[in-house]
C-alpha cells in the first residue's frame, strides 16, 4: 500500500512539474506577444522592463500619483510600526520578573494616555485618507 501511495504521489509531482514548464512557456511565447503589441500599438510606451527597479518605475502621471501617495501614507505609518515593538520590548525588560519575591506592580488605566492612543491613529488616518480618497476618485 505505501509503495502505491508513493507511485501516485511521485506521479502527482511530475505532473506539477511538467504542467509548470508548459505554463511558463506559453507565459514566455505570451509576453513576446504583448511586448510586440505594444511596440506596435504605443511606440512612445517604449519600456525596458530588464532595468526597472524592483517596485518599478510609473510610467503615466497616474502612476506617479500613485507611487507618490503610497510613500505618503507609509512615512505617517512607519512610527506606528516602529514605536510599539520598541515600547514593548523595553516593558518587557524594564518590568521582568527578577526571581526576588517582589511582587510585580499593578497598574490601572491612565484615561489621558488611553485617550490620546485613540485619538493620535485616527488624526494619522483622517490625514492619510484624504489624498487617498482624492486619487480613488482621479482613477475613476
């Protein structure tokens, strides 16, 4: 029964295999198509696709815009993506258990710390959300 199983599995993979290399092929006689068209039909879109960077270059004003918003919203989220894994690590050491029968300390909620956690993402929100909702509507 196993030698059976591992016949159908092997079976299975070479097929993965053999169905991946005719899709790469038809992906590959594919795009020489579309780069053909291209050239065709838009001589002035004339792009090198072997030397773009790796999240490319925009080639209209709209990916431009889009390009410049994304990096827009990134910068007001990066702190928030580095602040709280710093914040936490240093609570972590700072108030470890240091095996000396103390009892750890208790804490209760501070309402002006909680509050001002809420409301400082939403501000970041509403700021990043209008030029993306503007850019949605220039798309359409």
């Amino acid at each position: 029964m196993r030698h059976f199983l591992a016949i159908i599995l092997i079976l299975g993979f070479t097929a993965c295999f053999n169905f991946a290399a005719e899709e790469a092929a038809v992906a590959a006689s594919a795009s020489t198509d579309v780069d053909t068209m291209v050239k065709l039909l838009n001589p002035a879109q004339q792009i090198d696709v072997t030397k773009t960077s790796v999240l490319g270059h925009p080639v209209s004003a709209l990916g431009q815009d889009i390009n410049d918003t994304t990096w827009y919203a990134i910068y007001w989220f990066l702190p928030f993506l580095i602040f709280p894994p710093i914040l936490l690590l240093y609570a972590v050491v700072k108030f470890r258990d240091r095996q000396d029968g103390r009892k750890p300390a208790g804490f209760v909620g501070h309402h002006t710390l909680e509050t001002w956690w809420t409301i400082i993402p939403i501000v970041v929100l509403v700021i990043v959300a209008i030029p993306m909702v503007k850019l949605l509507y220039k798309q359409e």
